[in-house]
C-alpha cells in the first residue's frame, strides 16, 4: 500500500499562502528575510543541510547569534510503503532540535559560522492530534490507524532503538563571501559549508559521513515585498555501514516572498525542494523533499509552520521559533 494525499490538501496549502500574500500586498516596508527552518526528521538531521541566507549582517555589528528551536512528529513505516524490503526501516517519534548557529563577520563582504544541534528523538503525544489535523485539512494518515500511538521507533540498518535518544549532533561550518549591488534593492552571496562526523552513529544522532556543499543565494526588494531565493549542491561522503550503505549527492533550491504588515511584523511564505541522497528502497526516503513554510518574524523573533507537501521525506508538522543575538 502506498500513502498518497489528496490533492485538494496540497491545493489548500497553495491557496492559503497565496491569501496571505495577497491580503498583505499593500502593506509598508519594513526588514523581511528568509526564515530559517531545517528537516526536522531524524535521516536529514544526520547530514548536512543548507541555510537559507537571510542578509542581516549590515548592521554593524561583529557576531550573530541566532537559537532555533524545532518540534515535529514523524511517522513512516517501510512495511506499509515498501513491504518488499529485506531490511525493515521505521521512524516513529516526535522531535526537539534546538541549532544554536554562531556567526562571526570577517569583513563588510565576509563572514564565517558554526552550527551546534542538540537533537531529542522521543515518543511524543501528539499523534492522535495530528491525525484530527489531517482530517481537517483533508489528508491522509498514510497508515498511522496501523500502528500505536505515541511509540518510538528508530530503525534502520543495523541501529534499531526503542527507547528515546538525546545529544548534540554533527557540527556544520560555513565561509559566506556577500556581494552588494544596490543595497536597497539586491544582495547576492555564495556560500560554502561543511559537515563534522562527530556525533554517534549508534545513538542515531549522525550518518558518520564527512559531507560539504555550496549554495548561492539572493534576494530582491521591491516597494511592497522581498523575494528570496537560492540554488545549490550537497556532496555526501561514506557514511557508517551501522547506517546506511552509501549516500549519493544532492541539489537543492528554495524561494519565497516576504509581505510586510508593519515596520517590525511582517509574514513570510518560502517553498525548500531538494533531492534525496538516500537510495534505500524505501520510498519515504528516497524521494525528494518539499518543504512549505508559512511564518512570522517580528523584531528579531521567527515562528513559523512547516508541513511536508508533495511527498514524505519531512516530517508530517514542525513548529519552529528563532530568536537572533546581534553583538
């Protein structure tokens, strides 16, 4: 049995964002950038992950700090998708990661950063109000009436836990080189980061991989809206046998448009696809990724709602809230 939704669900999520928009079009103009969201499933917390560059270092300032706090719920089960699999592969938890990401200015065109996840895979409770919330908006469950709710599962290759895992993960770090056309009107950067294999792969909290890429990012102001958008490459390296066979590489892009609702409040809709690494014949997995977000940044605070459309390899909800330091 394969999982599908309904397409009148990813219509619902197009026509809300384009609401949004459209309702706030004659807004002012006020500050308004990329949110900063990652996949919040456990198999993509284990590699490397871009940012999505938000064009705030012209503040005079040296360091930006930012804390980003992540929940979501996830369930996928290769006997319901891929019964044939010789290795079964299950993921059935609730997550907290908090990225507490650490950039330093080099100069007024460069910077450099770290990025420390602390990752909590847990059982949860919000299984059976996920599965209201499909009903609502009209998808599928895609086999949760198949299992228990609020278990936790981490299987896959030869790491399979039952109980909950808890640590910091692997470290990415990032050289950002920032070009400046217009400064009210366009920014452009080129960025190039890389991921540190120095978490435990038992745990479940690393693929055991060295992993790098690069990303080029933009962003253009207009007199009532932002629009963002970036490109780029992921190279996955040999990861730990204990995990998964090998890991391919990847591209990802991602756009979005800012709306202004005040000087200091204004709403952020963007769209993240990117291919999948994983060929492990389970097809939720496998499968690129679309990620839809739909956020609010006041100040320097971010919440926003991320749901998985199109396919399955993130997780069915996540909730994040940022909060950025500037010194």
């Amino acid at each position: 049995m394969q999982r599908k939704k309904k397409k009148t669900s990813v219509d619902r999520l197009i026509s809300l964002s384009a609401f949004l928009f459209l309702t706030l079009f004659f807004s002012i103009q006020a500050q308004s950038q990329a949110l900063f969201v990652k996949n919040n499933a456990p198999y993509y917390l284990n590699i490397l992950q871009p940012d999505f560059e938000q064009f705030d270092f012209y503040n005079g300032k040296d360091y930006n700090i930012t804390i980003c706090t992540q929940y979501s719920n996830i369930m996928a089960y290769s006997f319901i998708d891929n019964p044939e699999l010789e290795k079964p592969i299950s993921f059935d938890m609730e997550t907290l990661s908090i990225i507490t990401k650490v950039e330093k200015r080099l100069t007024a065109y460069s910077s450099v950063y770290a990025e420390i996840p602390v990752i909590y895979h847990w059982k949860g409770m919000f299984d059976s109000l996920i599965e209201n919330y499909h009903d609502v908006v009209g998808l599928s469950n895609g086999g949760r009436e198949l299992v228990e709710n609020n278990q936790f599962v981490f299987q896959i290759g030869e790491i399979n836990k039952t109980t909950s895992i808890a640590g910091i993960g692997d470290i990415t770090l990032g050289y950002n080189i920032f070009k400046i056309g217009d400064i009210s009107n366009f920014r452009f950067n080129f960025s190039v980061f890389c991921k540190l294999p120095v978490s435990s792969v038992s745990k479940g909290l690393s693929s055991g991989s060295f992993d790098f890429g690069f990303g080029i990012n933009g962003i253009n102001n207009f007199k009532y809206t932002k629009i963002f958008y970036g490109f780029g490459y992921l190279n996955y390296g040999n990861p730990d046998k204990k995990y998964v066979s090998r890991l391919d590489q990847s591209g990802y892009l991602y756009f979005g448009m800012s709306y202004i609702f005040n000087k200091q409040l204004n709403i952020t809709g963007q769209l993240y696809l990117q291919s999948s690494p994983y060929k492990t014949d389970f097809k939720r997995m496998d499968d690129y990724m679309a990620m839809l977000t739909l956020g609010i940044q006041y100040r320097d605070y971010e919440i926003s709602f991320t749901e998985d459309v199109f396919t399955y390899t993130a997780p069915d909800i996540t909730i994040t809230v940022s909060k950025k330091i500037r010194f």
